[in-house]
C-alpha cells in the first residue's frame, strides 16, 4: 500500500483515534454479530435501548442494509423483526430521495407547517448551542456526544433538531451542516432529510416533544441533574401548552414552496457487465469494502483518493477520517492519494495501461461528477450496490410510506445460508 500523499502540501492527515470503535468491514461484522433485533423494537427508543450503533458502517459501504437484514432475520423470524427491516428500510428511502434529488436536498422541499415562512429561521446555530453551553444538560449532553464520539441515538437527534429548529427557530440547514461535520454516518440523505421531517418541510407536521417523553425515553439522566430545573426547561409543559407557544400562528403553512417531482421509475433489472481483465477499481466513500460489487467484478488494482474538492466542500472530523482510514487499511488497496479525484483515478488507470475503470454506482452528486468525468477519457463500468429491496412500479417518493408499500415485500426475501454466529436479542 503506498501511504497518503499530500499533493496540496497541506502536510500529512492528522488522525485521531475514533472513539466510536473501528472503522472497516471487520470491525463492521463484528457489530453484526451483537445486534440484538429481537429487543430492537421495545427498547429502541430508550438511550439505553438495542440499537446496532451499525449506521458509521452502513453510511460507508462496510456492510449493506441487505446483509444487515438478513442477519436479523436469522436470529429472529417475523413479525418480531420488522421494526428493526423498516428501519433500515429508512436509509434505502432516503438514499432513494437523494438520488433523484441531488443537492437539492439542501432545498426546503416544502413550507415549513409551522405558521411561519422560511425567513423566520436564524441562518447559523446559535453559539450556545454549538458550544453545548445552553444550560438543559439534555442538549448540552447530546452536543457532547455528537462532538466527543460521533454517535448520536435516534431520538436523541430528533430532540436535538427540533430544539435546534423549532425552540432556537433555526434553519434546519444550519443544523444539518452542523451535524455533517461531526457525525461518523453523517449523509446528506438521511441527515438532511431527517432535518427536514423534524422541521416539517418533508413532513406534515413539526416534531416536537415535552419533557415528560425525554425523561421517560433517558431514564430521568439528564433531567435529574440539570441546572434548569423543572420551572427554568423549555420542554415542561403539556402538548397543547408548548405547540402554543412553539407555534402561535397554528400548524400550517404560510406560504408555497414547489416540491420537486419526486415520482421515480420502477428499478431496472440488474445490468450484468463484462469487464475485460486489467480493468482498474476505484472505490470511494461510499463503498469501503474489500467484499463490494466493484471489487468483486473486476479483480485489477484499486485506489482510494481523499477527494480535495468533496472535502473542501463538506469537511469531515478527525475521528470520521480516522474511521475510513482504518477500513483503507484492510482494502490491500494499490494508492491512496489525496487530490482532484478526476485527476488522479485517471492518473491510476492510465500508470497501469487501463482503458476500463470499475465502481460502485455513487449516490453523492460530486462522486457522479467523478464518475462523468472519468468517462470522458475511460470506459467506466457503475456496479450497483446489493439491492435492499426493489420497486417493481414507479413510485411517488413524496413519504416513506408511499415507498413502502411497494418495497415491503421485497425487503424480506428468502435469507441467505448462515454466515456469521449471532447472539439473540
Ligand atoms: C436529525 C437527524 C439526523 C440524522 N442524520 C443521519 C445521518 O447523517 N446518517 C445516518 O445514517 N442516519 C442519520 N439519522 C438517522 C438515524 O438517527 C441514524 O441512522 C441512527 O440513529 C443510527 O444509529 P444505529 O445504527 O444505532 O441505528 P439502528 O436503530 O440500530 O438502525 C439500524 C440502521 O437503520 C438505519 N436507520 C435507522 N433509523 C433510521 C432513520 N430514522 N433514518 C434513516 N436510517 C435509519 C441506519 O442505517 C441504522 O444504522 C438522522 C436522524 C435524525 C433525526
């Protein structure tokens, strides 16, 4: 493996240690084998509760949601896995949504329900809150957690978000960047649009929640050492009481936003390509699997480029870098380079006499413009990711529950031959 080459000459990456635990497939497998689907849909709600902590893996290729499905379901049999499928079934939406979307996911895909318009939300996090310096050890706490680990529970997002958004009025974009640059999943797909179900510009409703549901879903944690107290926290007041004073104009929109067309065609059926020999694999961010369709078709030489622009663009933390840096590590990768990714796949592909470049079908807006790039001068061969489930019609992607009604049957197919150990839950 040829080290990490700085061609900007912004000196060597400086990595942390990832606290989270390991990046890479191993590690990733290991999780695998502790989830615990059956507890999954009684406890996941609690803090404490039996979620896989598998979404640093999944977000970079380490596993797919398909795999991951199926070994739940060879621990434990439906219906008792279902919460646990259609929860992953949550990312396959999402990366759905932003697929057809873009970067426009940065957009607010509808009006806020809030009764207020967009311009009503401050533009940056307020510095409090980003500093974990509010006063509600709650959101101090999540915000440490985002910052000192990378991993933030489920519901402990959606808390944090709807403080963000809806306590603070605060764009939901200025959340989500914030998010972006901390998480070990972070995902413009499930991130962004998460934010926007909270803020209620991809849902019918704003989220929002009292202090008697955080208690509950932490075990009083938070609430029983907090300097606030009952009288000085925001949350502590009855639904009706706190949609009020949330929302004193009422639930609903005040003004038009166009959602984009979000109807998408049924999936195709998997193209089988023919990859000639010296074909070259570029994997990239969203595939970092020795295992994944790119490294399995074509058998030549694989590089991995710390994509200059991608990063200008969308900085990751210490800990996310050392996370995929660790799952280069057991790539037997033949380059990792840092630089233009155009510039230096290409550079990769042309030392070897390559005219064939192999890759998992990205779903980030700039890795497409790598892989168009690319095939200016290449053929390049896009291998889709192990589908999680299938559309067999075209289908409005407007709400999750438009998708899963045509993708819930595929989603528990048949379940492969047993792989790995795994403990019950
Ligand atoms: C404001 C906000 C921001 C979020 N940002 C991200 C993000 O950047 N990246 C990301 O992967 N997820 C994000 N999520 C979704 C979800 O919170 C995480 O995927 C989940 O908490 C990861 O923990 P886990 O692996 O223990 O999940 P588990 O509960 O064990 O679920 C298993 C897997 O299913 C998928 N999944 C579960 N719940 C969801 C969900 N609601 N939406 C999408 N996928 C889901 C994840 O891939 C997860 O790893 C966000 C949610 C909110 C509310």
């Amino acid at each position: 493996m040829v080290p990490v080459r700085n061609r900007a000459g912004r000196g060597a990456l400086a990595i942390a240690i990832a606290p989270f635990g390991r990046g890479g497939r191993v590690a990733g497998l290991a999780a695998l084998a502790r989830i615990r689907p059956g507890a999954y849909a009684r406890s996941r709600n609690f803090l404490d509760g039996a979620v896989s902590r598998l979404s640093p893996y999944l977000r970079h290729g380490m596993l797919s949601l398909a795999e991951v499905r199926d070994a739940a379901l060879r621990v434990r049999s439906r219906p008792e896995v279902d919460t646990f499928v259609r929860e992953l079934a949550w990312r396959d939406y999402y990366v759905r949504v932003r697929a057809a979307l873009g970067d426009t996911v940065w957009n607010d895909l509808e009006a806020y329900k809030t009764g207020e318009p967009a311009t009503a939300y401050a533009e940056n996090v307020p510095d409090d809150v980003a500093a974990g310096a509010t006063g509600a050890a709650c959101i101090d706490g999540f915000v440490r957690d985002l910052v000192d680990t990378g991993y933030v529970h489920n519901h402990a997002r959606m808390w944090f978000a709807s403080y963000v958004v809806h306590h603070r009025r605060t764009r939901w974009q200025a959340g989500a960047s914030f998010y972006l640059r901390h998480l070990l999943d972070g995902d413009p797909a499930s991130n962004n649009l998460s934010w926007q179900w909270v803020a209620s510009t991809f849902s019918h409703k704003p989220y929002f929640f009292n202090r008697a549901n955080l208690e509950r879903y932490t075990r009083g944690t938070y609430c029983a050492t907090c300097p606030l107290a009952r009288a000085g926290c925001p949350f502590e007041a009855p639904y009706d009481a706190l949609a009020a004073r949330l929302f004193p104009n009422g639930q609903r929109a005040v003004e038009t936003v166009v959602t984009p067309d979000l109807r998408v065609p049924a999936d195709a059926a998997p193209p089988a390509p023919d990859v000639t020999d010296g074909a070259i694999v570029w994997q990239h961010e969203e595939s970092l699997s020795r295992d994944d369709p790119a490294r399995t078709l074509a058998r030549g030489d694989a590089v991995f480029v710390w994509d200059d622009e991608a990063r200008a663009r969308d900085p990751w933390s210490d800990a996310r870098t050392a996370f995929v840096r660790e799952a280069l590590d057991e790539l037997d990768l033949a380059a990792i380079v840092a630089g233009d990714a155009i510039e230096e796949v290409g550079r990769f592909a042309r030392a070897r006499g390559a005219t064939t470049i192999v890759a998992v079908t990205p779903v980030d807006p700039r890795l497409r413009d790598v892989a168009a790039g690319l095939a200016r001068s290449f053929d390049v061969v896009l291998v889709p990711p192990e589908p999680f489930a299938r559309l067999d019609r075209s289908v409005d992607l407007r709400r999750f529950s438009r998708y899963w009604a045509r993708a819930e049957r595929s989603a528990f197919p048949h379940v492969r031959p047993l792989e790995l150990g795994i403990e019950t839950g």
